[in-house]
C-alpha cells in the first residue's frame, strides 16, 4: 500500500515523534495512510502498514460484538441476569446485575484497576505476576471479592472487570476460549487475518513491541507491564488495514443483523456534554444523529484511537507503540479529512 501523507501531517508526526501507523479511508478510497518509527528499536526494525499493533481497551467492541451474536442465537439477552448467565458465585454482587449493565459500564461492580484510585496499571504486577494472567478467569482474584463500588445502574464508571466477566459469558455459553471465538467468529469472518489476541512471551512477526520512555532518554518495553495475553476488556493486536476491515464488516451487518446491529450502536449511556456510550463504544451526538463513533485504548507503551463517521463511511485508524501519539495523529486528520476542529 503506497504511502500517503500530506505536509501537515509529516510535519506534525515528527513534532511528537509518533512511532505507529495512521490509516484513513472514505468508502474505498485511501485518504491517509503513513508508518512512522520502530517496531523494533533494538533491530532497527520499522513500523509499516501491516504491522501488529497492541490496541488496549479498542477492542472491548470485539467483546460487545460476541455478546450481541450470542443474543442473535438466542442463548440469552441483554435483560439476562449475570448470575443466570454465569455458574460462578460473586458473593458481593449485586443479584440483579445484567448483560445491558455490564456492556455500558453501569454495573457497579468493583474493578481490577480503578482509575479513580489507581495511577500506575504496572503496580498490579507487584505482588500478582502479569504472566499468571493468560485467560479472563485469570483476573478475577484482582476484583472478584470485593464490595460494589456503585448501586447498580446508577453511575457510568468505566470498568474492565465487567467485560472480563463478558468474556466469561461468551466462554460458559460458547464452549469456547475466549480469544478462540472472537478469532473464528469476528477475525475470521471480517478477513482480519493479521489480527489476533498473540501471548508476549511468543509473538507472531510484524508485531510492535510497546514503549515506555522516560524523561532522561532511556525507554524499557512493556512487556512486564502488562498481561502475558490479552483479554476481553483489552489487548488483541491488529493492524491498521483489519481495523478498517472490522468497521466495513459491522456497519455492513457482516457480524451481527441489522436490528443487533442497531442495538450496539445506540446511545444507551450519556458521559459526558455529547458524548454516549453503546455497547463497547463511544459516539458523539449532534441534532441530526450520531457523528461518529470512538474507540480509543491506552496501556503503558500502547496508545490507540479509531473513529467512524458514519454520514461519509470514513474510517480512520491510528495505532501507535508508545504510552502517546494517537490522539494528536487522529485530531490531526480529522482536521484534514473531516473538517472536524481538534479536540
């Protein structure tokens, strides 16, 4: 795929020294689509258009798109209570906790990294090790025991814990691993055949490693900083050209029917001034419906945004492999594409 990139955007990916890769497409046009720095720093390997990037919390949508299959089949619905779902006991849970709940972060439940009280996602690593963690029932000694953080249905809190617990969902009523049904029944089905939810201990090729730099010059990768794999609130991999593959496939019903489709995407949450959440996605509001929708994700030496406008059919997908970048990559061709102002 030939580079594209205009002056303005060079201009501003070596003022923050992006390192990651930029795409944005109208229907089947290309519009931008730029690499910049290494995917690996040691080798002197550089990022490029297929490579793997981490994406954090980007693909809880994955997870909302399993739940609203297993809807479509019949094998519960958003109404389910959790503890009708689930044959695990969460003793301090609220008994009236559903699937809708869980999907808009309005659960209550307490979480394993609460950002409210927690600064630094490393400090979970001190005294439960992070390659312990390589399947979702690995999490639950982080959060499952304790108290409700909120009455059920009040407050929006954003919380992972609650979509490890989808994650759970999509396993009991699945038969199947987690990342192995997301990978057969998204991956598979929307032709992201570069993506995956791969262990740090064993990476495929083309995969970024993710860094953390510090003040005085020196930088680590984060491979002790987060989980050895990924989950269901966060941590497949995938390269820009899947993500843009992901979002032609849902909005095309390619993943789930029009009315689940709808479903997902309604504003069932307000947050905050225009912005909504739907079922593991963000969206901003204006008189005439919905502008675009928002994914974003944020782990140490992972940063990530993708937005979808619906009116133009106009993806853009910024990944990057450092704890910054993508917000001032995708604010800036917003600007350019969309006309959008900054911020």
């Amino acid at each position: 795929m030939k580079e594209i990139i205009t002056e303005t955007m060079r201009s501003l990916k070596e003022s923050i020294g992006f390192s990651g890769t930029a795409l944005a497409r109208n229907k089947d046009e290309i519009l931008v689509n730029f690499s910049s720095g290494y995917a690996n720093r040691s080798e002197g390997i550089r990022n490029r258009a297929d490579t793997r990037f981490g994406i954090a919390s980007g693909c809880k949508l994955f997870t909302a798109v399993a739940i609203c299959q297993l809807v479509e089949k019949g094998q519960l619905s958003y109404d389910s209570r959790l503890q009708d779902c689930l044959p695990l006991e969460f003793k301090n849970f609220d008994r009236e906790i559903t699937i809708h709940h869980l999907l808009t972060h309005i659960s209550g439940i307490p979480d394993y990294f609460d950002e409210e009280t927690m600064d630094n996602f490393e400090d979970l690593w001190t005294h439960y090790p992070m390659y312990r963690v390589r399947r979702p029932q690995d999490f639950l000694p982080l959060f499952a025991d304790k108290k409700m953080k909120h009455e059920v249905g009040r407050v929006f809190h954003y919380n992972n814990g609650g979509y490890i617990v989808l994650g759970l969902v999509v396993e009991h009523l699945s038969g199947l691993a987690f990342s192995d049904y997301v990978e057969k029944f998204i991956f598979a089905r929307t032709g992201m055949m570069d993506s995956g939810y791969f262990e740090a201990d064993g990476l495929p090729e083309r995969t970024a490693a993710g860094y953390i730099d510090h003040e005085d010059g020196s930088w680590k990768t984060n491979v002790f900083s987060l989980p050895a794999k990924g989950g269901p609130d966060g941590g497949a991999y995938v390269t820009a050209p899947d993500m843009t593959r992901f979002w032609e496939s849902l909005m095309n019903f390619e993943l789930i029917n029009e009315e689940t489709t709808a479903a997902l995407l309604q504003p069932h949450v307000h947050i905050t001034n225009d912005i909504y959440y739907g079922y593991g996605l963000r969206m901003k509001l204006r008189q005439q419906g919905v502008e675009k929708y928002i994914l974003m994700g944020y782990d140490p030496g992972v940063n990530f945004r993708s937005v979808y406008y619906p009116e133009e059919a106009c993806s853009i997908v910024v990944c990057s492999n450092k704890s910054g970048g993508a917000f001032e990559i995708i604010s800036g061709i917003e600007q350019e594409c969309t006309g959008q102002k900054r911020g």
